[in-house]
C-alpha cells in the first residue's frame, strides 16, 4: 500500500468519525515508516475539514467532541513513536486566541497535542484579553503563555502580550509562544516572543525545548 494511501486512510477514517479504523489506519502508517509528522498532518487535516463541516453546520458539536477524542488517541500513537511522551519535558501551559479573534479551531488542534504530550493545558478559548493571559499564568504558576493569531489586525495583540509580561517583570518567568496563520518567525522575534510554531506538531517540541531550557 502506498504512503498517499495509508495516509488517506487515516484522513478518511478520522473524518468519518471511525475511531477503530482510525486507529488501525495509523497503526499501519507507523508500521510502514511513513514518517510521523505526516500521520499528525493527515489527522490535522481531518479534524480542521470537521472544524468546516460544523461550521457550516453539516456536522454538530458531538461530531467535533468525538472527533477530537479519536485524533487524541491516534496522536498518542504517533508520540510514542517520536519519544514525545509525558515526562519528557512537560510543564504547564496557558494558551488562547488573541483578543479579537473568533478562530479556534487550529488552536484547539495544538492544545489537545500538548495534552497527549503530557502538558498541563489551560485553554482560555478564543478572543483572549491579553490581561487574562498574564493573570491565568500567574495564577496558574504556568511555564508558558502559548498566543495563536488567525487574523492580521489582531497580530499587534501578541506584542501586548510580550510587553506586558515584560512590564510586569516576568520575562524569566514565563515564556510566549505564538503562532498562526499570518505569524511567522521574523514577527515573532520582531514581537520579542520566545519562541515560534508553525504547526501543531512542532508546539510540542518547541514548548518541550522552553521548558527545559
């Protein structure tokens, strides 16, 4: 079987909300050495088409629960396989979509992948004040404030989020991580974030290296 096909297995299965085939399609991709971020990407894909399909209400908010929970245990499966597992490196993280922005659903992708990677997750949805951001972390004692921005007019809200921190003398204390479709890594450092993640996958890694620095 070709890696288009196991890989489209997984994509189908997950969309079609079959957690046994799910599992069996991600088992076989990890026995043919496709490689894990690819599996990852096919059950991303699946979950983010899902995400469409309730928003244009042909699906409901059971579908997008069951969802998330099948793509939560084929992602344990892949993380095994990565040694991205609970103990290596996990710590505790608030993350939220910034102020100003509605869009979620990439975010929850990537909280439910720190979730699985052993991270104690505090997500404060979508539309986040930048103040909650700083008050959750310290009142939570969390080791990063991870920010996601969909929208352009909302990227200025993740260097709020960075200089209050700054402002309040807790740059040691907890590190940011952006994210989103319109950031990049230049706007991350031109924002003075600590870090940067493209996808879900490389959140986990990325917010294992903040956590062990």
């Amino acid at each position: 079987m070709s890696e288009d096909t196991l890989l489209q297995n997984v994509y189908d299965s997950l969309l079609g909300l079959n957690e046994a085939k799910t599992i069996e399609a991600t088992k076989e991709c990890i026995a043919s050495g496709v490689e894990p971020e690819k599996v990852m990407k096919g059950l991303a894909d699946a979950m983010i088409k899902i995400g469409d399909e309730f928003n244009a209400r042909k699906l409901f908010l059971p579908h997008v629960v069951i969802a998330a929970g099948i793509m939560d245990k084929a992602n344990k499966l892949v993380l095994e396989v990565l040694d991205v597992t609970e103990g290596a490196g996990a710590g505790k993280i608030v993350i939220g979509t910034i102020e100003g922005d509605i869009h979620e659903l990439g975010k929850s992708i990537v909280a439910a992948m720190l979730k699985t990677a052993g991270f104690e997750v505090i997500d404060l949805g979508k539309d986040v004040q930048v103040k909650k951001y700083l008050e959750t972390a310290v009142a939570e004692d969390a080791d990063i404030i991870a920010c996601s921005s969909l929208m352009s007019s909302t990227m200025p809200y993740l260097k709020d989020v960075v200089d209050l921190r700054n402002d309040m003398g807790h740059q040691d204390r907890f590190k940011v991580m952006v994210g989103g479709g319109p950031v990049n890594q230049t706007y991350a450092d031109q924002v003075g974030a600590d870090a940067y993640a493209e996808d879900a996958m490389e959140a986990v890694k990325v917010a294992q290296k903040l956590v062990s620095a």
